[in-house]
C-alpha cells in the first residue's frame, strides 16, 4: 500500500484515500450490527480526509509555482545584493551574521570570515556611536520591526565613519521569525558636507550679525517675499517671520515708499542692480537708515528674481555726519586763522588750503585747486614769475624747491612778485600728508631791515665821532703831560694838569671802548681765527696784570699742570676778552685774596675757563645786565673809573668766536664766577704739540697801554711783581 501511494501522481492521491476508505467502511459495514450508521461515518470520513488531502495538494502545487516564478528576482536580488555598493548584513534571529556581501568588507575593512557569526552591534559600534540611536535598534530588532536611521560605526583600521542604515525582520513561509537584513550606505561624505554648511551658516549669520546685514529675495512670480533671521532683527521681529511686501512697505517712511514701488513694478532684467539708502521704522518705532542692495539671478526654472542684502547704517551715517560737521568746523577753523595754511596728501597732492593762501599766492590762485601736485603748482608759479629768486636758474631754484619741501621738517623765507615776504613751515605727518603754513614777515623784516641799517648807521657814527675825538685827545694829553712837566715846582698849577690828563684819560679810554664795538659789529664773520693753545694766552695777560695785584698782596690759583685748551682763536680778541674779565676781578678783589682759576678740556668739547674772585660779588638780577653798555653793578660802582663797556665787549667778542660768556654767583662764598666757553676746534693739534700762539706787536702795545691806564708809572717801579701759585 505504501508502495502505491509512493509512486501514484499526486493529483490521484485524493481519489486512493476516498477509494480506501469507503472499501474500509463496507467491510465495517458488513460486520457491524449498526450497518448503516458505520456507512455513513465511514463514508463522510474518507470524504473529508480526501478533500483535506486536495486542498493541501492543491496548496503546494501553487507554492511550486510561485517558487518557480520567483526564482528569477530571488536570483537577481542575490546578484545585486553581492554587487551593489552598500553594505548588506543577514543576520540569524539570535542576531549573529550570516552572510555579508562585497560591499560590507569595503566599507568596514573585515573580511566575511571575519565577521561570520559575530554580532554586528559589537564588531562595529565604539564610543562615540549615539547611546540614543542603539537604544532604537534594538527596540526595533526586540519587535521584529523595520527601522531606518544614521550611525557612527568604527571600520577595522579605526576610521570612523556615518552610515544610514536600512533593517528589515525576515519571515520563513510559515511567517515565522527568521532573521534580520541590514543595508548600510556610507553617508561620510554627506555628512561631513552638511557640517560644513552649517558651520559656514554659523559663520554666515555670525557675520551678519555683527555688521548688521540681513538677507532677502523676491519673486515677483509667486510675489513672494523672504527674509533671513538678521533681516527680521533689525527690523524688530522674532526670527523666521516671514512678511509680505506690504507689511515691508509698511516700514518705509513715506517719501521712501514710492521709488522702491516703481522700481518693484519694473519687469526684472539680468543686469539689474539695486543700491539705495531709505530711512525706515522697526517694529518699536525706532528709525533707522538701511542700505538696500539687489541684483538679479535665475531660479531653477531660469525665471528671474531679486536677491539682496539689507544693512543697518544709522551709524555710520551718523559717524559721517559728525565727520562732515568736524570738517566744516575745522575748515572754519582755519579760514579764520591769520596765517597761510595748505595740506597735501602722501602723493603730493593738494588737498586743501585756506583763503589766506589762496590771496597769499594770488599769481597762481587758478592753480591751486585739489588734486593738484605740488610740482605743477611750484613749475606753474615759476612760469609765471611769481618768484622772483628763481628767474635766471628756474630748473635749479625748482629742483631746490622740491628737495626742501620733500624734507621732514622744512623751514625757510621766500619771498614773491609782489614783494611780500613769507616764511615757509612744512612739517610732515605721521601718515605721509604734510601740512604747511605761511607767515608773511613782510613788516617784520622790513623793520629788521631799517634797525640794521640804522645799527650800521650808529656804529659808523661812533666810529666817525670816536676818530675825530682821538686826535684833539691825544693832543690834550700831550699838553697835560707838558704842563705837568712845566708846573713842577708850581704847586697852584700842578693839580689843574693833573686832573686836565686824567679826565683826558678816562674820555680816550671810553673812546677807544666805543671804537671796540664798532669793529666788533662790523667784523663779526672776519676773525682771524687760528688754531692755538689758550694756556700760553692766559699767562701772557696775568704776567702783564702782575704791577697791579702785587701791591694788594693777590694770588693767583691755576690748575696744575695746565691742560691745552685747544681752540680756534683770534688771539688778539681773546687776549682782550682775558684782559677785561681779570682786570674787573682785581679792581674788586680784596686784599690778600686769591682769583681762583680752573680750566677744563673734555673730549669733543671745546675749552672751558672759570675765573673767581672774592669780591663783592654781583647781585642775582643783575648777573645778565652787567653785560649790557654802560651798565656797571651796584655793588661795584665806586666811581673808580670803570665805562660800562669791558664785558659788553668781552660778551660780543665771544659771540663772534661761537662761545659764550656769563657770570653766575658761586655756590659758597662771596665774589663772582666769570665762565667762558669756546667751541670745539675745527682739527686737533699734532702729537708733537700745538704751536705757540703768536702775539702780534699792536696787541703787546695794546696790552701795555690798558696796563698803564689802571696804575702810575711810580706804583709800577716801586712795587714788586705778584705770585703766581699754580
């Protein structure tokens, strides 16, 4: 019997189990006592037992079929499966992999026999993978329910990389759970793009932000209107509000409303630009001004729309307002000043002068206009004859001209075509523009030019009435000296000779004092300046000074040795300056005192004298006056003689040599300090030594003669000569 049911077809099998049973039910038939009941049991039973029979038969064959008809797509999605670039994972129900295609082993870098029957979670989450989203999974894979989300796995060589990944619950065909399939893409890429737009955003809005721009468009199309979150701060709405056109209108003051209206209205054209400044109202009422900035782009349908910017510039509207203001004030400013004002830019060119400039330079006013270069103006006035220096050698006075004015700092006089004299100042600005001024000193130098001539005319005067007074002067010494010579003897003459020649020679000496000033003045620049030793000079006068401080017991204190005291001299002069500052100290030096000298040489400096006596000394606010003519201190004028013109003449001879002379009072004691200061020589002297100054034969009579002038010849014979103690 088995053997027949192995081999019968299957469609045949339904109709063997019904022949069998109704065969078994009429041998239970037969032998029953309930015949009929045990047929119709047995009959309805085989019935049903064959009828289940063709049912699940005819389920089968139809299984068979569709198996048939989907042997193809199972063939294809197993090719794809193997294929395709993203990863595919089949999992048994306990989760572990089965089988994992080419492109899991790329993107992960394990091999198939690597991962087969491990559990995906542990083979490729790590730390950094989203607590948040593993919880998801496996809710998901607990529920046997489909689940899409993005992961961060770690690969085998460590990189960590995003995937998006796909999970579907596989069912056997009696719906039963039979495994899991994951398709994972690599999204990486994706997502490092994403983060770096929104970084840029970040960035973009940030920016915005601080310099107060916002964004807009508008598609007259769909005539729609949308801003950026800055757009709705500045005009006071919470971000992502998105407005109308009217509702923006609405912001605008009135008189702003109507060109950017027509502008709207306006069809679009590729070359459209928009840039405007309105004032407007934000939600708190507050005014403002906006830069309003568009142009035209195509949208994915090629239409065309406005895509713009919308800045805050109240405040550098403001901030060029006070500029403005600053400006005019400051232009006003210098308008109003007295003086000549011009300022050119690092380029040289002009950028603005005053009225005063303007009129200063009236032969090339036309010239002078901004943006103008220097040069052109200087060739322009040049041309013109505007300066009168430059006619004859244009080309050398403007090449002059350019370098002094190219200079840092720039001082000098000019004078014009219209005889007006004006001194330059130039001075160059930390940021390259140079500013200028012109002072005219015509007035000034006009009167300093009638003072020196009237100077001139003084010192020829003096000098004219002091050579006629010498000869009936010297005549009148001569006969005094002869009527003294006569009246011996007499004693009702004697004393009217006497006092007849030292009243003539008290005038000649006054005359001569005056003669000195005037020689003085008019050879300033003619010295006959010789390199020399000071030293040798300064011992020659004492030597000559030693009749008249021997009888009064003075001493004289000098360094010792005496350094050279190298300098360029007239040494005729400078023994005239010695003279008189050492003859004034012993005339008030008391008796039996010292004059205390020190001489100085440092390198690089010129020589250095201080003289000191301990006389009177000279009060505090006549230190300076006793240098002026004819003015002698209050402490010292005894009547003993003095003119009033020995340190007059001492301080201009030392101007002349380019030193300096002053008295100060010293920092002990009583008496007077006299310091004398020559410049530093042109060269210095040989090793060998300096030669010795000469002196020339008018200078030893002149010397002689001022001797003579402070003593008689009998207090000269009788006494001895001083100390010198060094």
């Amino acid at each position: 019997m088995r053997r027949l049911l192995r081999r019968a077809p299957p469609h045949l099998l339904p109709l063997l189990v019904l022949l069998v049973g109704l065969g078994l039910c009429a041998i239970a038939t037969a032998t029953s006592r309930t015949p009929w009941l045990v047929g119709t049991a047995g009959t309805l039973g085989s019935l049903g037992a064959a009828a289940v029979l063709w049912r699940t038969l005819l389920r089968l064959r139809r299984a068979e079929q569709q198996a048939k008809l989907m042997a193809p797509d199972h063939e294809r999605l197993s090719l794809l499966a193997r294929q395709t670039s993203n990863a595919v994972v089949v999992t048994d129900v306990a989760r572990r992999i089965t089988w994992v295609n080419a492109g899991f082993e790329r993107i992960t870098g394990y091999t198939a026999a690597e991962v087969i029957g491990q559990s995906p979670g542990k083979l490729l989450q790590c730390p950094d993978t989203d607590p948040a989203t593993v919880a998801r999974l496996r809710e998901a894979l607990d529920r046997a329910e489909p689940i899409c989300c993005e992961i961060i796995n770690r690969g085998r060589n460590g990189r960590l990389y995003w995937a998006e990944i796909n999970l579907q619950p596989m069912h056997d065909r009696a719906g039963r759970l039979d495994g899991f399939i994951a398709i994972e893409s690599d999204i990486t890429e994706r997502k490092e793009a994403e983060a770096a737009l929104r970084e840029s955003r970040t960035v973009l809005d940030r920016t915005a932000r601080i310099s107060g721009t916002g964004g807009w468009s508008w598609d007259p199309w769909s005539r729609r209107l949308q801003w950026t979150d800055e757009t709705c701060r500045l005009l006071g709405y919470e971000p992502g509000h998105q407005p109308t056109l009217s509702g923006f209108m609405a912001h605008l003051e009135a008189g702003s409303r109507g060109p950017l209206e027509r502008a709207l209205a306006q069809p679009l054209a590729p070359d459209t630009q928009w840039n405007v400044q309105v004032p407007l109202l934000d939600t708190q009422g507050r005014r403002i001004w906006v830069r309003v900035r568009a142009e035209t782009e195509r949208d994915a349908l090629g239409r065309l729309r406005l895509v713009g910017t919308l800045q805050d510039v109240t405040a550098v509207r403001a901030m060029r307002a006070e500029i403005q203001r600053s400006e005019e004030l400051l232009r006003g400013a210098i308008d109003a000043i007295d003086e000549a004002f011009v300022l050119y830019d690092p380029e040289d060119r002009l950028v603005f002068c005053n009225e005063k400039y303007l009129q200063l330079y009236a032969t090339s006013r036309d010239l002078l206009v901004p943006g103008a270069r220097f040069e052109d103006i200087v060739r322009g006035g040049v041309a013109r004859g505007q300066y009168p220096a430059a006619v004859g050698r244009e080309e050398e006075w403007i090449t002059q001209r350019l370098q002094a004015h190219h200079d840092a700092n720039n001082s000098g006089v000019q004078r014009l075509d219209d005889g007006r004299v004006v001194r330059i100042v130039e001075r160059c600005m930390p940021d390259g523009h140079r500013v200028g001024f012109r002072v005219d000193i015509t007035e000034l130098v006009k009167a300093t030019d009638a003072a020196e001539a009237a100077d001139r005319a003084k010192s020829e005067f003096i000098a004219t009435i002091s050579h006629e007074l010498r000869t009936p002067l010297q005549s009148v010494l001569g006969f005094s000296d002869l009527g003294r010579h006569f009246a011996a003897g007499h004693p009702q003459f004697q004393p009217m000779f006497e006092d007849i020649h030292t009243g003539g020679s008290r005038m000649l000496q006054l005359v001569n004092g005056l003669l000195d000033i005037s020689k003085i003045d008019g050879t300033q620049g003619s010295l006959d300046l010789q390199p020399g030793d000071l030293g040798p000079l300064l011992k020659a006068v004492l030597h000559e000074l030693e009749p008249l401080m021997a009888p009064r017991g003075l001493r004289v204190q000098l360094p010792e040795p005496l350094p050279v005291l190298w300098a360029d001299v007239d040494a005729f002069r400078v023994q005239q300056v010695l003279r008189n500052v050492l003859a004034n100290a012993v005339r008030f030096s008391p008796e039996g005192s010292w004059l205390e000298i020190e001489a100085q040489a440092a390198p690089g400096e010129g020589p250095r004298l201080q003289l000191r006596d301990h006389g009177p000394g000279i009060p505090e606010d006549e230190l300076e006056r006793v240098f002026e003519p004819f003015l002698q201190s209050s402490r010292t004028r005894d009547g003993s003689g003095g003119t009033g013109l020995g340190l007059t003449i001492s301080r201009r001879i030392m101007r002349a040599h380019g030193g300096f002379i002053v008295a100060r009072a010293p920092a002990a004691g009583a008496g007077t300090v006299i310091e004398l200061q020559w410049p530093p020589p042109a060269a210095l002297p040989a090793a060998a030594g300096p030669p010795r100054p000469r002196t020339s034969l008018r200078a030893m009579r002149h010397a002689r003669q001022n001797v003579l002038e402070l003593q008689s010849p009998a207090s000269v014979a009788e006494n001895p000569p001083c100390t010198i103690t060094s």
